[in-house]
C-alpha cells in the first residue's frame, strides 16, 4: 500500500523523552504503507574532504529557501565545530542518509526521514528508491496511532550488548528500546537467536566443508534455518527477504525452475511490503517469479531440474515448507513400544514438568528424577546449538543450548543423526521467541549415545529383565532363557550386565542374541546407570557421570 506526501497526516513531528524529536503515527498505519518519500534536501558523494564538504553545503545552503536553511540547522550536530562549514558537516554527519542504492556514493539529508528515530526492534524501513528518485519509508509492520516510527541504526542480528556499545561509541546515547529492556531470560533468548542468524550467515558465505557430503543441501539448509529464526522472532524484512533471494539463486542455478519461482514470489512479497512495488528489488524478483529461468544463474548445474509447473498442490503448510526447503522427510523413529511398568524414568516431552513446576532441589512434583529421551534427527550446524530430536512418543521437539560453551563442550562426533539424547530432569520451558522446547543449561545433565532410540529402549527394557534379581536371588539366562539361582551363572565381564548359565549360552547370547555389539555399548557406565538404577529410590542430585558399580546399581 503505497501512499506519499506529508500532507496526508499519518504522522507528526512530536518531542519524544529521552529523544529528541521524532515522528509519531498520527493514525494507524497498516504493514507495508509507503510512510515517506522525500527529494533530497542537501546532497554530497563519498570520499571528499571535511573541508570541501562543508563549502559544498554552504553553496546549496544559500541556494534553499529560508524555512527550508532553518530546518536543517535545527538539525542535532553530534561533531566539535569551529566556524559554520565544519558545523554544517557535523549536522550533515549526524543525520545524513545514502541517497543511491549502492550505499557509497551518495548520502543526503531528508528532512523527514532524519528525524526517525533508532529502536533495535524498530517498525520501519528505509531505502532509497532509484527508480524514482526518492528516499522512501514504509512500515514493517502495522504501527498504531500514537507509536513512534522508527528504524534501527544497528543490523538487525546484533546482540544487545554489541548493539548497546555500538550505540554509545557512534551515536552518544545509551538505548533503553523494548528489545534492550527484555527481561534478562527473554533477552538472552533473543540475542542467542541474534547469534544463530550471524552464526548462519557466517556457514553459507564460506567455502563448503570437505566432509559435506551434499553441500547443496546443506546451503539450503542454513537458508531454511535463518528463516525459522526470523519467523520465531515475527520479522519479515529485509533480512528475510535476502534470504529467500539467495534460495532463488541457490535453486535457479541448480535448474530448480519450481522451487526458484516460490522463493522469488516470496522475496518479491516482502520488498514490495518494505520497499514498494516500484523498487528495484520488488520489480527484479517480481520478474523472476514470472519466469525464473531469467536469472542469470540458470542452468549452471541441471542437478535439481524440476519445471515451473511442478510446484506440488494441496499440500498444507508445514508439508509445502517440507518440499519447499528440500527437508527430510519426518522419520517415525520409534514403533509402538511400551517401556516396562516398572521403570517410568524415560520421558517424552510432553511428560516433562514445566520449569515453573520444579522445586528448588530439582525434583518435581510428582517425582525426585527423570530423563527426557530424543534421537537426534539432523547435523548441528548452528551456534549456539539447537538439536532437533524426536522423543519417544514420535514428536519432535528442540533442545537448545544455555551452557556456557553453547553447546560446543560436546565432541562433534557425538552429536550425529540417529544418535540417542539423555537429559536427566529436563523441563519443558515456553519460549518467548518460538515454541516450547528444552532449555539445556548444565553440560553434567546430558549426555548424548551412539545408539538409535528404538535400540536404547530395547536395550533398557532387555537389561531391566535380565539383570535385577528376581525372588530369591533368581536370574534369567540371556542365552537360554531360563532362570536359575544367581549363585550357579556366570556375568558378563564386558558390561556386568547380563547373567549366563555356561558357556555355550554365553555363546548363544554373543553370536546370535547380539550381545557383541549390546556388550560394546553397555561396558559404558552411563548407560548402565541409567538402566540400572532404581530411580525411585533415589533422592539425592545426580548428574553426568553416574556413580555406577559393576553390576545392578
């Protein structure tokens, strides 16, 4: 919705406290109004010197009208001065916006538009619009009568304590906006997305790693992850907008005609909302979304060749962003399978207490300890970590790194696809910026298997069967399956786990009950533990490593 001129009294020039002056909607504003779109008042290029700069100002000065002169010296000057050129450059200095779309060649005062204001959650965007030769704001989203308008003078994906330091040292002033005033949980939440975005940025621009094995994929990959975090954290804007225009080229280049063409509808969406439907980007992917085999890229590789046409229909969605994004298919990882009666430890995560429900010692309500089990479903590529994982129950849910290495105290061998997650007393935690998840916080409460979760749970419920005694000191024979007195059978000296009757049925058991490879894993005292232990009883704090015996705990 594109409506210019300042005349139509969608916002006025008011004192702001703290401020200044600043602009304040005058009535409500609906996402994607053109709010500004001013001429230059007073225009200079790049590169010169501090003194031409000032003599150049003073020439265009004398050459305004009066009211025109008055508005621009009335203007904050942040610069020492010592006669009126260098004051005229300290004011050009300190309010001065680019006037080109190459950012470096030209910058210029608006008299409007350089009264905005900074907010580090700001509801506007500016940009100067080659094509009709204006600098132009539009609103971000739909901004109420009597809000500010503002726009951010950081990157978007800075953390608070970069934005607030860059804020004193460049422009004086400490900022108190709604995103630096977040409580500290939800602050930390924040900026950790802030940090996920730079993190991913980061990956995409470098040279693909060796050990990638579809690195194509894999770029992909960091796109889609950069989109979900701006869509937990509700921004459509430029940066989302860069972000599907690299999937254009990404899947237009690999001959993907069909995928290239949604994301250049979806890019060309939000710069029409934050630029207007006549900016150079807004037109350009407009264009290419009519016929995407326009770019410059197509055809450079034929290894995702798909038509136009092949867009999938009917699809919700949650399976349209699946195909979108070339994603996994979601993985049913584990069958119906009941865990004994006799050992409620494991949890999925939605048997997990909420944090709030968790008393001071750790335990819960309705239990001392238990421990959140998850198979993990893709590569960690982000920083901070976040591991997706499936429980038991067949849900996907996230794990998200609070330690203080933010997730990188864990080797990179160990957090691989289709290995198995324990978190002792995990809680389910509501998140301000995206859904429920685990908020991970002490390295000693997790530990990650190199186990699929099916083979956890069967194991569990194997070695529960055969390794606590039964009536009368009784045991159960993993070769042959009968029960004997534990004083008459021999244990396993690899794990201390299982019990066998003699030799032939440990033989039995190795070669083709599978303990060879069961054997392996459970020689981990970790494991056992967590198998073992008759968590019921238990009542003082635990953590990784588990104090273990060899044999049941």
């Amino acid at each position: 919705m594109d409506t210019t001129g300042a005349d139509n009294a969608m916002y006025a020039l008011r004192d702001i406290p703290g401020k200044g002056k600043g602009l304040v909607a005058t009535r409500d504003i609906p996402k994607g109004t053109r709010i500004l779109s001013e001429q230059p008042l007073i225009a200079v290029p790049f590169g010169k010197s501090a003194k031409w700069r000032g003599n150049f100002i003073a020439q265009q000065l004398k050459a305004l009208k009066k009211k025109q002169r008055d508005t621009f010296l009335s203007m904050p000057n942040k610069l020492p001065f010592i006669d009126s050129e260098t004051r005229y450059v300290g004011i050009f200095e300190t309010n001065s916006l680019p006037a080109d779309d190459e950012l470096r060649k030209k910058k210029a005062i608006f008299p409007e538009a350089c009264r905005i204001n900074h907010d580090c959650d700001d509801n506007a965007m500016k940009m100067w619009n080659e094509n009709i030769k204006r600098h132009t704001v539009h609103a971000m989203r739909d901004i109420h009568a009597g809000e500010e308008i503002t726009l951010s003078y950081e990157p978007y994906y800075s953390n608070r304590q970069t934005r607030q330091k860059s804020l004193r040292k460049n422009f004086g002033f400490t900022c108190s906006c709604r995103a630096c005033s977040l409580p500290d949980e939800q602050s930390e939440e924040r900026d950790r997305k802030l940090d996920q975005i730079r993190s991913l940025i980061q990956r995409y621009n470098e040279p693909p790693c060796s050990c990638t094995s579809c690195p194509d994929f894999t770029l992909l990959s960091y796109l889609d992850g950069r989109v979900r975090i701006y869509r937990d954290l509700d921004r459509d804007d430029w940066h989302t907008a860069s972000a599907y225009a690299e999937a254009v080229s990404l899947t237009i280049a690999r001959s993907d005609l069909a995928r290239g063409r949604v994301f250049a509808q979806k890019a060309a969406a939000i710069w029409t909302t934050i630029l207007g439907s006549d900016s150079t980007r807004a037109i350009k992917y407009a264009d290419l979304a009519r016929d995407p085999s326009t770019h410059e890229k197509y055809g450079t590789s034929s290894v995702w060749r798909t038509a136009v046409s092949e867009v999938p229909q009917g699809l919700g969605p949650d399976d349209f962003d699946n195909w979108l994004w070339r994603r996994e298919k979601p993985k049913v990882v584990v069958p119906k399978i009941l865990l004994p009666p006799t050992q409620p430890f494991f949890s999925a995560f939605s048997d997990l207490p909420r944090n709030t429900d968790v008393c001071s010692d750790g335990s819960s309500k309705k239990r001392r300890h238990w421990c959140f089990l998850g198979e993990i479903l893709e590569p960690v590529f982000i920083l901070p970590f976040d591991l997706e994982v499936v429980d038991i129950h067949n849900k996907k849910t996230k794990v998200h790194f609070y330690t203080e290495g933010a997730g990188t105290e864990i080797d990179a061998s160990q957090h691989q696809p289709g290995h198995t997650v324990a978190i002792i007393d995990a809680t389910r935690y509501d998140f301000k910026f995206g859904p429920p998840g685990i908020r991970h916080k002490d390295p000693q409460m997790i530990k990650i298997f190199p186990l699929r979760l099916t083979t956890f749970l069967s194991m569990s419920s194997e070695v529960h069967r055969l390794s606590m005694p039964q009536d009368n000191d009784m045991r159960t024979c993993h070769g042959c399956g009968n029960d004997a007195v534990a004083a008459s059978m021999k244990r396993c000296t690899g794990c201390w786990s299982l019990w066998y009757c003699n030799k032939d049925c440990q033989k039995v058991g190795w070669t083709l009950k599978f303990h060879k490879f069961n054997c392996k894993a459970l020689s981990d005292p970790d494991l056992r533990g967590l198998f073992l232990t008759e968590w019921e009883k238990v009542q003082d704090s635990v953590s990784f490593p588990l104090k273990v015996s060899n044999g049941p705990c």
